[in-house]
C-alpha cells in the first residue's frame, strides 16, 4: 500500500480510518503532500499504523520523526521494519530512539541517507549507567542499515539481540559485558545479602563463557570479580573457598588478590 501526491483532509480522514485495526503488511508514505490546513494528517495516519508490519517514509522531518517515535512507543504496535529514505542527523536519530526503549517488536531500521555512527542508539540498546538501564534497555532491534560506520556498542548489541530470543539472557550478557568494567558501581550491591552475592558473581564466568570471549573480556570477568571481593569485606566472612568455587575459580589454580 503506498500513499503519495497530494492528499486533502477528507482523504486523510478515509486513509486514516481504513488504517485503524486493519491489518497491513506493507505501507509507503512517499511524497506527500498535505497542505497547510490539513498539516495534523502525517501524525494522524501514522500513529493508525498499529497493525501495519513494514513502513517506509519519505520526508522525515524532526517533527515527523517525533511522530514514528510516538508510534514505535505504542503497546500495541507490531511494526517490525521501518525505512527512512531521507538526509537525516543526529537529532532525528535522537528523536527516533526515544521510541525504542520500549519497544519489543522492531527488528530491523533501514536509514537510506544517514552516514553517521547512530551512537544515540547505543543508549538505547544498552544503557550502562545502571543495572537496571540495561534490563530496560531495547533486546528487540537487530539490524541497522547501513552498517559500516556503526558505533562499536552499537553493532556488538545488535549481534547480541540477534543471535538470542531469551530476552533475560541478553541483558545477562549486557550486564556481564558492559557493567562489570573498570571501576563500576559496586553500591547496587551494598544490601545484598552476603550469602548470595557469590551466587550473582557465579553468573559472571557462565555469562562470559557464552559470549564469544576475547582476552580483554576475560580479564575484565577477573577484575570485577577481585573489585566485588575487595569493595565488600563482609565476603571474608563467607567460606573463601566455598565462594571461589562458587564463582568458578579453583583457587589452587588462581589467585585472587595481591
């Protein structure tokens, strides 16, 4: 289904109402032009697309691109691939990832013109600023078009998304990769009971050991485990070697520690 070419609002309203719970495999918005007295018809026939599975839109505006955000924001919405065929910045990707936190049926976004890195998108499929940012992050989306020039967080929790359908486990392996780094927050932990942390950092090797490991990734399982076992003393208290067997080091074999 395509609508192109000048449309009045009698049209819009027709179009609009063929839309509302109507089942659509395809829709095309390509060219149009509304005019000034009917200039609510984008938002109107977009956000009736509910039931629509493919869109593609040309003429993607900042306002325009709010508007499929709102649509890609509602519950009931089954869209699964979008195509953007127009110039589009930063501010528009922005606009659009707003959308996406929420969403659990997208799957693929094809962006014609856009040559930047989409890094406003690397929030979306993985905020790090927390545990809990990266549970509510977006496991859905699995493809964005084009690739080549992708931020790094980007392309990596896209393959994430894709290649697992246990949305619990992605953000297993998000947390895993992009949390325990560096000096993170060890607070979330503070009012853990002390018998099961060991049981939350047994996770982290069975976690790393599903993704595709690299040694840097290796070695940042090692030192978040030595940062939750120094940053909470109370884990002295906790057989050692019970604990360390827990998380799956021998400590014959490594030492933890300095």
């Amino acid at each position: 289904m395509e609508l192109s070419g000048d449309v009045s609002y009698d049209q819009s309203l027709m179009i609009e109402s063929f839309l509302i719970g109507r089942s659509v495999e395809s829709f095309t918005i390509k060219n149009v032009k509304f005019g000034v007295s009917n200039r609510s018809a984008f938002r109107r026939i977009v956000l009736a697309c509910s039931n629509v599975k493919r869109l593609e839109v040309c003429g993607s505006t900042v306002s325009r691109c709010a508007t499929i955000a709102a649509l890609l924001g509602k519950s009931t919405s089954i869209l699964s691939e979008i195509t953007l065929r127009d110039k589009m910045g930063d501010a528009q990707i922005s606009t659009i990832a707003a959308g996406l936190t929420g969403n659990t049926t997208l799957k693929k976004m094809h962006f014609s013109k856009y040559q930047g890195g989409m890094s406003p998108m690397a929030k979306v499929l993985c905020n790090i600023s927390s545990i809990k940012g990266i549970i509510e992050s977006n496991h859905t989306l699995e493809e964005i078009l084009p690739m080549r020039n992708l931020h790094p967080r980007v392309r990596d929790c896209l393959n994430l998304n894709h290649w697992n359908t246990n949305e619990n486990e992605i953000a297993r392996k998000k947390i895993a990769k992009y949390y325990f780094v560096g000096d993170f927050d060890v607070a979330p932990f503070y009012d853990m009971s002390v018998s099961v942390i060991p049981e939350v950092l047994s996770l982290l090797p069975k976690v790393f050991r599903r993704i595709d490991l690299r040694k840097n990734e290796l070695t940042n399982c090692q030192s978040a485990i030595f940062r939750m076992l120094k940053s909470i003393p109370e884990l002295c208290n906790v057989s050692s070697r019970d604990a360390l067997h827990v998380v799956g080091y021998d400590n014959k074999r490594q030492k933890i520690g300095g």
